[in-house]
C-alpha cells in the first residue's frame, strides 16, 4: 500500500515567515517605519493567552512591531470599542487583532466590525467577507489563507477540481469556500445538516474538515489519491487531534496534512503575512481601503 505525502505545514510556515522578515526589513529600509500587530485580549481565558503570546512572539521575530492591550474582564463594549477607534487612528499600527472569544456580554461581530477594513488583519469584518465574496481585493482571514499557501505549496491543482469543505463557520468554512472558488474548484460545504457526508465526501478531489471532531473522516470516505486537509483540532489527553483518522486516511489519500504540524502553524504564519499586506497599502496610496 503506498501511503499520502504528508504535507509539512510547519517546514511552508517557516518559509513564509522567512519571506515575510525579508519584506519587512526591505519596506523599513525603504519607508523608514516598522510595521506593527496591536493584539486585544480581554479576560484572562487561558487558552487565548497563549495564542496571543504566541501572535506577539512570531511578529517580534520578524522584525514588526506588537502593541498588546490586556483588558481586564470587567471591560465594557464602549471601552472595547473606543480602544479600537484609538487604534484604528495610531498610524504605527498597521494591524488589529482581537483574539476570540470573547467575554459573555460582548457582541462579536459588532466588536469585530469596528476594526477598518484596511487593518483587519484577521480579515472577519463584514466588509472584508463581502470584498472576498464579491472578488475583490482585501484581506482574508488567516487560516483559510493558509490552507490556500500548504495546497499551492503542494503543487495542487484546483482548476476544475472538486473540493468539499465540511463546516460552514464564518472563522474558517465560508472564506475557505469563497478562496477555493475563486480558484476554479467546483465547490461544496457540508455541515452538521449535510444528508449522506461520506458519500459526498468520496466525491472530493480536495476534501478540507473544519469541524472540531476528533478522527470524524474515516477512510472510507476519501477517494483514492484525494488530497486531505485537517483543519480540526480536538484537545485529547494524547495531546493535540484532528478530524480526520490520520494513519487510515494517509493509506488511501494522495496526501495529507498531519495534526499538529499542518494547517495550525500556518495561520500564525498568514497573520504576519496579512500585516505586512496591510503596512505595504498604508505606505502607498491607493492600497486597501482605508474606511470602514
Ligand atoms: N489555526 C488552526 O489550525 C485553526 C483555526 C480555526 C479553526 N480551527 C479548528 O477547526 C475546527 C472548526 O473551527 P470553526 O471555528 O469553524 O468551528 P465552528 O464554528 O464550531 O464550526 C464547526 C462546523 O462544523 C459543522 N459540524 C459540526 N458537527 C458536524 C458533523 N457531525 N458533520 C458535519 N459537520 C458538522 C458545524 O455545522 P453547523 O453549522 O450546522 O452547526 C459547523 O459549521 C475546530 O476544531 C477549530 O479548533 C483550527
């Protein structure tokens, strides 16, 4: 039995990050300014502590800038809010990042929202989604972005393929959809309603789970030589598990993305990547929008 290529996410993450130090050093050179992440965390839910320190550490090792404001929980919206209009006006702040989720009481999307278009590194706002559903130019969130950069990486061809997407959230399964479109696949996102999964499953030639269920995408629902992208993370006492059943999945795909080490280093990756996106327009006219 041969067995899928295993696609190294962390090996593609490291490259980017490499290419976006590169850049950045270059347009310092260049403008004069460094350009910088501003990460809000509110409350102190664990988890989204490490993942902001880990945003803060990957952005100082490419040379930018991180601004981080730790709000306590008692924080209201208005204060939220009005932090995130100071910072949508702090012209040494290229990007903002509000790490989710937030504290029971906050509206996210009205939060989120708030962000200008043109910093919406995180690419969640309205405005950014409607710019990527209607083809045009913007920021796009982060780890459908990085799924597009390992299937590149990887030598996929989209053009025409079939590609299936379970999972429908705006986060990830709805942007992932709209890139994978954009790329000529003939496209389908499955969901927690989706009549027979594995039959359309089997139909993928590019089959991406997002779902948050651990060992969910059982071999039998992978077309031979299909290439699989696990998105899903589910934290077990083994330590880190994905959606899709790795060692029987990777006998019958034509490659795969492991878990850890695949789709998770490159949304770090694409962040650092989207902030220099949003430096480089906001040192040249006519770039992103700067409303919003
Ligand atoms: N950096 C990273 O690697 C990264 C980034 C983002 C997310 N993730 C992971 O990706 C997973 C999805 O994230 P998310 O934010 O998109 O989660 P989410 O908002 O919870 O969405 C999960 C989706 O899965 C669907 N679903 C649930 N049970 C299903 C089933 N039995 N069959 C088919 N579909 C089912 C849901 O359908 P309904 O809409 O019908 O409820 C929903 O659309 C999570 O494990 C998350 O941790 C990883």
């Amino acid at each position: 039995v041969s067995e899928a290529k295993v696609i190294d996410g962390k090996a593609v993450a490291a490259a980017v990050r490499q290419q976006v130090a590169d850049d950045v050093s270059r347009l310092s050179a260049q403008t004069g300014r460094v350009p910088g992440l501003a990460t809000i965390l509110v409350g102190d839910d664990p988890a989204s502590a490490v993942y902001v320190a880990s945003k803060r550490k990957a952005c100082q090792e490419v040379g930018m800038n991180s601004f981080h404001h730790a709000m306590p929980a008692t924080t209201t919206p208005v204060e939220l809010l009005a932090l995130i209009d100071q910072l949508n006006e702090d012209p040494n702040v290229d990007g903002i990042l509000c790490q989710l989720p937030l504290p029971d009481g906050f509206d996210e999307l009205e939060i989120v929202n708030r962000i200008r278009a043109g910093k919406d590194v995180d690419g969640l706002t309205v405005l950014s989604a409607g710019r990527l559903a209607s083809g045009m130019d913007g920021l796009r969130p982060c780890t459908p972005l990085g799924v597009m950069t390992l299937l590149e990486s990887a030598g996929v061809e989209l053009e025409g393929a079939t590609a299936v997407v379970i999972g429908r959230s705006n986060l990830f399964g709805k942007p992932m959809a709209q890139l994978l479109l954009q790329a000529n696949a003939t496209v389908t996102t499955c969901h927690s309603r989706t009549r027979d999964l594995p039959g359309v499953c089997r139909s993928a030639d590019v089959l991406i789970a997002a779902v948050g269920r651990a060992n969910l995408v059982k071999p039998d629902w992978v077309k031979p030589g299909a290439v699989v992208i696990d998105v899903g993370i589910t934290r077990a006492q083994s330590g880190l598990v994905g959606d899709v059943e790795f060692e029987a999945v990777r006998k019958v795909a034509g490659a795969i993305t492991p878990v850890p080490g695949g789709v998770g280093p490159m949304t770090i990756a694409c962040l650092l990547g989207n902030t220099l996106r949003a430096a480089r327009s906001a040192a040249s006219a006519g770039g992103l929008p700067a409303t919003g």
